[in-house]
C-alpha cells in the first residue's frame, strides 16, 4: 500500500468542467463519500462527449462499456463547495480509451482526488467490440496528452 | 388524482440555484429519475441556509427534520441539462418551515416539476422540538410569498 | 402544517419487499436520508411489477410515468438496518394508478415513513396516455385495498 | 490496457452479504451503472465491520478513510437482480487495510466485478493516523487470505 500516486497539478489537464456539491454527496462522517466522486467522473466524461457531438446517449450504434474505474483521495471535500473536475485522455487504442480526472478544490492547484475510468467501444445492439468513431477521435484529440 | 396543481412560474419564487444534471440521474428510461428531484430539493434548501448563516451541519445545536416531502412532474428532464431550481417560503410556524421548490429547464417560464419540503425544528442532543433560531428567521424572510 | 397523517399498520398493505439499507443511504445526520425512501418506492412498485410480468424494461410498449410523489416521515431509520416496503393500491383509472407504500422497521407494526406514488401510462414511443395493460391490471388486483 | 485480472471465484472470498439491486441503480443502458458497485463495496465492508462490533458509526474514536478504491467490470448486471458480495483482506499493516471486493451473479462461480477499497486509520477528532483497534484486528482475522 505504498504505491500511492502524488496529486496532479491543474496544469495536467485539458479540459475542465464546474461540480457543485449536493447535499446527499456527504456520508455520516461529513465529506463527499468515495461513492460519488465516480459520478463526478461519470459526468465529466460523458458531458464532454456530448457536448463535442461525440455522444448520443439514444441513438449512437456503439457506446463505450466502463471496464475498469479507480481512485485515489487525498484530502476531503465537503457539500457545498463547488468543485473543478479536469480531464485528459492518457492512453487510447482502437476499441478503447483511458481518460483520467482530477478533482480540485476552488482555488486550489494540486487535486484532492484523482482517478481514472476505460471505456471500452461496443455495437450497441451485439454489444461486440467496435473501433472508436471518428467523432469521438476528434473529440478526444483536444484531451490528449504525453504522458 | 383530478386535482393536479399547474406548474408555477419563475416569478413565483425568491431564490435560485444553478442545477448542472449528472450522467447517473437519468434512468433506464433516459430523463431524470423521479427520486433525484428530492436532492436537488435538499440542494437548494440546505445551500441557502447555509449561505446564509442559519446552519452550521456540525456546530448547529438545532438542526431541521425533514417530515414531509411532495413533487409534481411536469415535463421530463435529462442529463446534461443545467436546471434552474427556484425557491420560496410559503408557512412558517413556531418550530416548522414549508419550502416550496420549482424545478426550470433553461429559459424556460413554467416549472418543469414543483413541489415541498417541511422542516420540523428539533434540538440535535434531545431530538426535542426547538424554535427557529433567529438567523434561521432572518433568512426565512427573504423567501417569504404571500400565498 | 397540521394534517399529518397517522402511521398505517402493515395490515394495511398487500405485498411486502425487503429492503437492506446501504452505507450511503444515510447522510451526515446519521440517518436514512428523505430522498432515499423515495428509491425504496421505486424499487418496491417496479420489482413487483416485473416479479409479476407487468412490466419489461426494455420491450414493454407501454411505460408509466411518474407524475406525483409523496412521503411523510414518522421515525428516522439507519444503515445497517433491513427494513419491510409494503405495498398497496389505492385509485386505479384508465390509465393512471396510485400506490401506497409503507416502510417498517423490522418487528414494528406501524410505519417509520409512509407515501404515495402516481404513475400514469404511456405508449414508450409517441408518449401518449394509454390504458393500463391487462397484464398489469392483473397485478394490481392483488393490491388493491377497500380505502 | 492489456493487464485486465481474471474474475475470481467465489471459492477467493471469506464472507458473503446478499445485495438486492435497486431500480436506481440501472443507468440509461439499462445496466447497473458503474459507480454503483462501489456503493456495494461501501455496504459489504461497513456492514461487515458493524456487525462484528468492530465499527459504531457514531461513537468510534478512529475511523477508516478511504483513501483508494478500484474496480473492474467484466459482465453486465440489471436491477430486479439479488446479487451476493464477496469479501476478503488480502493485506493488512498497522494503519491501514485492504479489502477485496467480488460482485457475483446469482448461481454464477465467477465474479461480475470485482475491486478493492483500501481503509487508513485515524483518530476521528485530530485525523492523525491511528493503529488498527484490537477489535477490528478480530474482525479482519476472518476476512485473511493468503494472496
């Protein structure tokens, strides 16, 4: 368990999209419960995908399949703070791609939470591997980054 | 189940709060789950207070129980829209408050779901009913209506 | 303020669902968050439907919407807990049905929370109001109630 | 991308908690959504820990923060479902533990998904890193295994 990452700067990432805390994200201890901030990620990835035209949540032929999710937390976050969720993309390959989010206090530069999330693309109606579609491509071109 | 309230509008309220949506409160069938309006509810109650000064989640020695909670839906909603939630007090007594919340796609005049929120004042140590505290009272004002 | 309605006995109700409580479920005051009860009905009226053939979530052509929802709370509840949902039904028109929904603490008689839950069918593709299917009226006669 | 693990059996796990699905936790694609296995982590361990003494939510003077959770999706999984939660602790240091968690299908030997949830001690009132308590200690001895 010594393995644990150090939190990223804002500076690692390319798109950034507001979170306002509800008041259900706290747990009986008083801070955003390790639940939610999957959901933040949920919906930082899928807004930005169908902002840039890149998702249909009805009518896109393949959708991508969640395989692996993970997350590291580094400092609480109470409800109601309004929160910084930055995104980038780190790995992609034909089918699949492998984005990573941060979650940043207002006015803070390094993360208090940091995870990542691989979608896998599917045939919505075969649920078989499909390769990932040119609109999602271009969307994602804007997220890239070295590492 | 003749006696369906219409929908209110803007103008009927005397606060509001920005609700951006999130990937998970959309349902199988693709708007917002009947069960997330209520947090969004408690989102715009609690934020207020809050705000304001009238609660303190862990130091407040009077804290609101929640006894009833009412919706009306009008219109579906759906993820990755941002909501308008308005909010306003329509009773008030010794120990309760009635909040009523109207729930507003983007500019658009009539709520797209409404509905209320009873508090019921207690002490946190005794559970006992307990006056509205005074900063409670000064915020309450602002949310007062006629009706 | 003052038209509380006394708690139902689970004489009252038709069917029973267990319900085991999640860590989530309560929030920071420690207990069974108001919105919570509220996916205790969602999950009580929707299990039995599809238990009982009533209702595919994918193929059924007609679908019910969620047009009003209500609930009083009597007693707070917590995680760990496995709670008791009953059910019953109320009013029944052509196309519209009404729930009622009681949630027990295990080994108590009456309710700790107690609700309803209009639904109001629909044709899934044009969105127009549609009779009830035979194979939900079906259902629903072992749940309906003299009151 | 290509280090995805095996599923593992169920013969892996040390104790089991049966999890019904709830009709919240399908997403738009009908499935349970990915962020909802980890409210299940959250309910199989604290559950776990409570009813083993090892836990009082409220009185306890260290805690567990979590400060890494994981998951892996390998099927999909759908509300009316009653699934079973497999527990282990694959290791344990002064402060800290890790648990494992698998999501098993009803009849099924392998695991849906499966992921951990890494737990640091500290003291409730100063957060400063605390030894695991004797009871806890107890507790974990029946979740060990040898991975």
């Amino acid at each position: 368990m010594s393995s644990r990452p150090a939190p990223l700067p804002r500076t690692a990432f390319r798109h950034f999209r507001a979170i306002p805390t509800r008041w259900m994200d706290n747990d009986v201890y008083g801070h955003v419960n390790n639940v939610t901030y999957y959901s933040y990620f949920d919906t930082i990835v899928n807004a930005f995908l169908i902002e840039q035209g890149a998702l249909d949540i009805v009518q896109s032929p393949v959708i991508g399949l969640v395989v692996e999710t993970q997350c590291n937390y580094f400092r609480p976050l109470s409800f109601p703070e309004t929160l910084d969720g930055g995104l980038r993309v780190t790995r992609q390959g034909t089918s699949s791609v492998r984005y990573e989010i941060g979650i940043f206090r207002a006015g803070e530069e390094s993360a208090s939470a940091q995870g990542h999330f691989v979608h896998v693309y599917v045939e919505r109606a075969s649920g078989r591997p499909a390769p990932l579609p040119e609109a999602l491509r271009r969307a994602l071109a804007q997220l890239a980054t070295a590492n």
